[in-house]
C-alpha cells in the first residue's frame, strides 16, 4: 500500500460506516458514532504502511468512540504479532477510558497504549488526530505492559518528551507524500524515544514482568542506559556482556537481573535488536546494493548461517525472501516529487499542502475552499518541466512572453535545472532528456545561444568577457492574471524534491565552486593561490534524515568549449568540464555530513526595466536573494512591478550557509510545488508600502535589505555594472534597519523609538550572501515576540 488519501464525504451516507470501518481495521480499532445518527459521519486524512508493517494514519473525524477490535486482534496475537498504538491529538478533546479511570485526553499528551487492553477513546467534539500502530515493538510492549494502567499519557514539558512531539509533528506535516520505506527509519528514532520516556515511568506499582518481582525505576533508570550502550555497539560482533559490566561498572548478575525485568536476557536483547537492525536495512531500497552478507556483518553477525537460521526464526520468512518480498514502492517521475502522481490528482488535496499559509501570513490570506467547494485539481493545478522551451538563462526581462498564465490561487509543480550541472556530466545531466536538451553545445552552436552571457566582447557593458548578464537558468516567466504594478505576489513554497540522477537510481548529486568571485579567493595561504575548486556532492536520504556528503573535488583546469573558446577561469556558465584533464580528489570533508536545507536561490517577478536585467544582483524584485529561509513551510512576497508579475524560478541549492562565503552554494536540480497568490493593491492595510522582497516562516519574518534596494534605478545607465563596485556591507545593513524600522512601524505599529530598542535588544541580523553584486543582510524578527500583543488586538 502506498501514501492513501482517503475520505468518506465523498461515499454515500449508507456506505461510509462502513468505509470507515475498513480503514480503521488496518490499525485493529473500530469505532461508534457519538449521537443520534451516523449521517453525521466523517472522515478523512491520509495512511501508510511502512517497510516493517507499521500503520501510519493521519484523521480528521467528527466526534466518535474508538475501541480496539477484538477479533482482529485475536488474530494479530495468534500470528506471534506484537505492537503498540500512540495517538497524538492535535485539535479537539476527549477521555482514554479504562475499566478503572478515565484521563482527559487533548493536545498536550501523547497516548501510548497496548491495543490488547480493554479500553476507549472518546472523542468529544472534531478531532485531528496522529494514529500510529507500531509493529514488532516486542520490548517496548513489555516496558509498556509493565504498567498496571497499560498505558500512560506523555505531557509537553520534558526533553524526551518535547523531543516525541517534534517527530510526530514532522510525521504528521509529511504524511501525505513521505515514502513508505523512510518511516522504517523513523520507527527507529521513535521506538527509542517511547522506550526512554517509558524507562523513566513512575507511575504507581511498576509492575515488573519476571514473576510478579518489583522493579525499581532506579532499575529502570540502569536499564535504559544499558540498553542505550548496547544501541552504540550493535555493529561490534566482539561485543559481549563482559564488555557492557566493563562499560557500565556493574556486575553481569546484576545486567541479566534488569533484562529479567522485561522478560528477556542479555544475549536475546542483542540479538533481537541486531534483527531488527538487518530487517530494516534489506527492505530499505537505499541499501539495495549491500548484499545479505555485508548488511549482517555490518550489524555485528560473524556467521551468515547462523545469521539466516536466527532470521527466519525470528520473523518465520528468510532474508532474501524478506528482501525480495513487494514493499510499498514510491512513484519515480523525473523531476517531481515522488508522492505526486499526477495521473491521480483529483486525489490530492492541495487546499491542506496550503494550510499552514493560509493562517498567520502578514495580511490578507487566501482562504481555503470550504469542503463543498473544493477546487477540482486538473483545474488549478499545473506542472511545468524545465525545458530548452520553458526556461530563460540568466536574465530577467518584462518583454519575455510568459511560458504560462494561472489564476491567483493555483497550484504549481515547477521543476528547475541548476547551471553547474555540468561540472559532472555523467551525474547531473546524463540520461536526463531535458537536461541533455537544455545544455546542448557541440561545434554547431548551443540549444541556449545567450546562455545569458551576454556576447564575448562584453566591453560595450562595462563588464569583462563572459560576464553579460548573469548565469542563472529560471523556469518562467509565468502570468498572473489580473497582476497589476504595486500588487504583492505572495509565492508560498509548499514543498521541494531533488531531482534524481538517472546514473545512479536513488541518488542526487550538486556542485558547490569555490571561485573568481568568492570571498575568500584572494585571501588563500596555501598554494597554488587564487585557485578554483569544485566539489561534487552526493544527497543521501536514510529515512527521516537527509544530508549531503561530498564525493570528491578537483582544481578548475583550462577548459576550452566546444566553440573553441579556452576557459582559464570560470566566466561562463555551463562551459562543458572534461574530466580528462582534471585530477579527482577523494575522501574530501571525510566523516563531514551536511544536513540539507533545500531551497531556491532565484525569486523573481519581471523588473520594470528596459532590457535584459542580469540575474546575479537581487533587488526591489527579488531575483537572486540567496536565503535558505525561503524554503518548503514559508512564503515569498514579491512586489508586483508590471503587469501579469512574470514570475520565474531557479538557483535551485541543496544547501547553503549565510553568506554563501565561496561563491556559491551546493548547486542542485531540484522541483517545488508552490502556490501563487496575489494580494490586490489596498487589500489590507498590512501590504501598506511593503516595497522589498520578504520571507514569512511558520516562526519568523524575514526583512531582506541591500546594498542598492532599487540598483536598476538608483545607479543609473550602468546600474548593472556599478552595482558590483560600489556594494558594501554598510550600505546593507542600513537598508536592513531601515526596512526593519518600517517593518515594525507599519505592520506592528509601534513607535519609531519602541522599534529602536526592539531591534536593539531582540531582532538578529545576519549576512544572507556576500557574493551576488549587491550585498544582503537579512533581520529576523520572531513571532513569538508580538503573540501576547497579537492576541490582545
């Protein structure tokens, strides 16, 4: 089973107890309406099956009683099943009601319950929910049963605690479009936090399992760190009780005592979690190329026999059976992200991809489409591949004829090409049709004559060969209808995928170039100085975590194109690397993991501007902004400068630090489904002279101040090229405070002096990029700091 939308308003009213029923089976529940009547009933939201046969189910429902099902959870237990339900109730109330107490139950507990137990929830009113059955949890079920209530309700407040919610936050934000294969990963992280937080219980008896003996939670406390050690040792094979007494400075006696506690001993417990750590390697797809062998000596089996007999014992199938068995498999379609199945979108509820942004924006928000009137998706939905057609390569200009006209509202899927990509052909291009398409340059000519270069005598410009105007490869323009100057475009990004290499199935790859333009590049102390350097990097995605490693590097030799133009620096973009005459340099920033935050560098609506604006230097139009904060969760506000907006996209990263320090950042393809939205002129008067590019976080609002805020007309006739001698960071960061101060004055109404002092003691500033021509500063102002102002207004 896939990510499954589902939702019973759209099943007729004799058949959705019925429907609802069937969904609640998968988590061995069943339900009884609350009321009079079931016409009432409803439901809907998204479920899941993970790798290990974990269900994942994300509800909104109407009030309701949910039992477990006994018949099937007869079932379950005669198959040798054990699992866990945790419910975390993120709108509305109601009880846990046991045959001894009944507890509230709201949005500040999470419910750990064993499913076997005699129990209800009652809900009381509409609820949103996280219901989550986790499959062969077998110690966490003993810890778990070890309480007399046979459950416990986690409140906010502690580490362990706190650390349980964000992860089921994130599950929950994600649900719709996470692969079944990465919540094996999640279940890990999981799994340990639960068994922590019930290590620690101190509820009243503790019952332990071995003969009715009680367990201390002093014991407990010795338990989870033991267990923990054992965690950090799994991939030892010499591992051994004497080593874990060693470590812990306790007897052996006394460890086989703590396991005795949960009804198990020493060996089985490294056993079993050595099994568990094998299952999930060989059904996760990203280890594929790992044999059966390497996977269970990487977890500590010395003895592949002995390894295959424990397996099948364990889990009564073998390894390469489990290995080769149907897991729920995610749709691959080149350049989209991989839960969108654009065959099935009148499935896809895009007004909740929207949710977030529709409440708290600065301004007015568009509201969502009430239930019976929600948009049909071929309608307001639209995708747009990155093609030799479709993009523009390294400049802005209102004269382009839009690619695309929407309505204020509609949805995008919108796929971007980064123009390093051919730093490593055989990785970012190769395979890829488009790609190959769009970076096409033989001894015939370019696909992309400009290439947004500009010519190679460039000295017209006030700019040396190949500078031109820009380098940056966008997606767009795109119309929007009705977008008239001094309207507010808000671009909210709804989420970001990587687009995969067609080398190597899984995986990504980006280029970060330490160059010419770099800030560091004359102020090196080890020779040869004032060099260039690429580093290739590769996206690894092990579950909930994704991150970057870098695969190798090399020093930029002369290249000469296929026009036969010799390259001694890198001064135009896309210029073919032939990897002949470059010396690969391995095990660069070994055992470094960079943790990706995916997001585009280029936001822009059309300049009003005479001409080709190059793409490098950001402005009162946004373009180039370079600021990792705007990515999936925030939205971008553009000022409309003419009409129709002309939006485009690109300068697609992986990841990038403030400052951007050595010219660029990990330059990745990467996709992003947004949603445009356009804010009229006078809509609200909280749009009141917002005049610059600005980000809006779920958390904070982001004020983007430059060098030249205006440059094209603050400069002059050769704004293009003075911008690049005259920025400074002084200039930046009073535009900053000065965007700030209005900021504060205009949205938030305080007084001039009051947003003094609010910036001074509560408001970071941060350089966002040092390298793009006209310098950025950014101020990060925290909603938290205004929520008891706000809800007073």
């Amino acid at each position: 089973m896939q990510n499954w939308r589902f939702n019973t308003d759209v099943i007729p009213n004799a058949l959705r107890s019925d429907a609802w029923t069937e969904i609640l089976a998968d988590l061995m529940l069943k339900f009884s309406p609350k009321g009079k009547t079931e016409a009432k009933l409803s439901s809907n939201g998204w479920k899941c099956v993970s790798t290990l046969q974990s269900i994942y189910a994300e509800i909104h429902a109407t009030p309701q009683v949910i039992t477990p099902d006994s018949g099937l959870i007869r079932h379950y237990l005669n198959q040798g099943g054990q699992a866990v339900l945790v419910v975390q109730l993120r709108a509305g109330s109601g009880y846990i009601r046991t045959a001894a107490e009944a507890s509230q139950f709201d949005t500040n507990h999470v419910l750990i319950i064993d499913p076997t137990q005699n129990w209800q929830l009652e809900f009381l009113s509409d609820f949103h929910a996280t219901f989550i059955c986790l499959k062969g949890v077998s110690l966490l079920l003993r810890l778990l049963r070890s309480i007399p209530e046979g459950h416990t309700l986690i409140q906010r407040g502690s580490g362990t605690a706190n650390a349980i919610f964000a992860l089921l936050d994130s599950i929950s934000g994600s649900l719709g479009d996470i692969q079944p294969e990465d919540l094996s990963q999640i279940e890990v992280a999981l799994e340990s936090l639960l068994l922590s937080t019930l290590a620690q219980h101190k509820g009243p008896q503790v019952e332990a399992l071995n003969n009715a003996k009680r367990s201390s939670s002093t014991q407990l406390s010795q338990l989870k760190r033991v267990c923990k050690t054992i965690e950090l040792n799994l991939s030892e094979p010499e591992f051994s009780l004497q080593q874990l007494t060693e470590a812990e400075k306790i007897s052996s006696r006394y460890v086989q005592k703590l396991f005795l506690t949960i009804g198990t001993t020493f060996t089985q417990y490294l056993k079993k979690r050595r099994l568990e750590r094998c299952r999930i390697d060989l059904g996760d797809p990203a280890l594929a190329h790992l044999t059966i062998l390497e996977i269970c000596d990487r977890w500590g089996f010395t003895d592949a026999a002995n390894f295959s007999r424990a397996f099948s014992q364990e889990y009564n199938v073998t390894p390469r059976e489990w290995r080769a068995a149907p897991k729920p498999q995610s749709n691959a379609y080149r350049g989209s992200p991989a839960f969108l199945k654009l065959e099935d979108q009148e499935d896809m509820e895009w007004d909740a991809l929207a949710e977030f942004h529709s409440e708290g924006a600065i301004g007015t928000t568009l509201r969502l489409a009430s239930t019976k009137q929600k948009r049909q998706q071929k309608k307001n939905h639209h995708h747009l591949a990155a093609t030799r057609k479709t993009i523009h390569w390294g400049y802005f200009c209102k004269s382009l004829k839009p690619i695309l006209t929407v309505n204020s509202g509609d949805f995008l899927t919108i796929e971007t090409i980064t123009q390093h990509a051919y730093d490593d052909h055989a990785l970012m291009i190769k395979g890829d049709p488009d790609a190959e398409d769009i970076f096409r340059w033989d001894h015939d000519g370019k696909a992309i004559n400009r290439r947004g270069a500009g010519p190679i005598d460039g000295s017209v410009y006030g700019r040396g060969p190949g500078e031109g105007f820009g380098v940056h490869i966008c997606t767009g323009p795109i119309m929007i209808r009705d977008a008239q100057p001094d309207d507010i475009l808000e671009v909210r990004i709804l989420d970001v995928a990587f687009r995969p290499s067609q080398a190597v199935p899984g995986k990504a790859y980006g280029s970060n170039a330490a160059t010419w333009w770099g800030y560091h590049y004359r102020d090196l102390i080890t020779a040869p100085k004032q060099r260039e350097v690429i580093t290739i990097y590769e996206i690894e995605e092990t579950g909930f975590e994704k991150f970057a490693r870098a695969l190798y590097s090399f020093r930029w030799t002369p290249q000469v194109d296929p026009s036969g133009v010799r390259h001694e620096l890198i001064d135009y973009p896309g210029i073919p690397v032939d990897h002949s005459t470059i010396e690969k340099k391995r095990d660069v920033l070994k055992g470094v993991r960079i943790p990706v935050r995916p997001h585009f560098g280029v936001m822009a609506v059309a300049p009003n501007f005479e001409g080709n604006v190059d793409s490098v230097p950001p402005g009162s139009f946004g373009g180039n902004i370079d600021n990792w904060r705007a990515a999936p969760g925030s939205s971008v506000f553009l000022p409309v400068q003419v009409a129709g907006g002309l939006f485009s996209v690109g300068d697609p990263h992986a990841s990038q630090g403030d400052s951007e320090i050595c010219g660029t950042a990990i330059e990745c393809s990467l996709t992003g489904e947004f949603q445009l939205v356009l804010h009229k002129k006078g809509s609200s008067s909280q749009f009141q002279d917002l005049d610059f590019p600005f980000i809006e976080t779920r958390d904070e609002w982001v004020i983007l101040g430059f060098s030249y805020p205006n440059y094209l007309a603050e400069l002059g006739a050769t704004a293009q090229s003075e911008v690049y001698k005259k920025s400074t960071l002084d200039l930046a960061m009073r535009d900053a405070f000065r965007k700030t101060r209005k900021f504060l004055m205009v949205a938030k109404g305080l007084t001039e002096d009051e947003a003094v002092s609010l910036m001074s003691v509560a408001i970071d500033f941060g350089l966002t990029q040092i390298v793009n021509g006209n310098i950025g500063i950014h101020a990060i102002v925290r909603k938290s700091l205004f929520a008891e102002r706000d809800a007073s207004a």
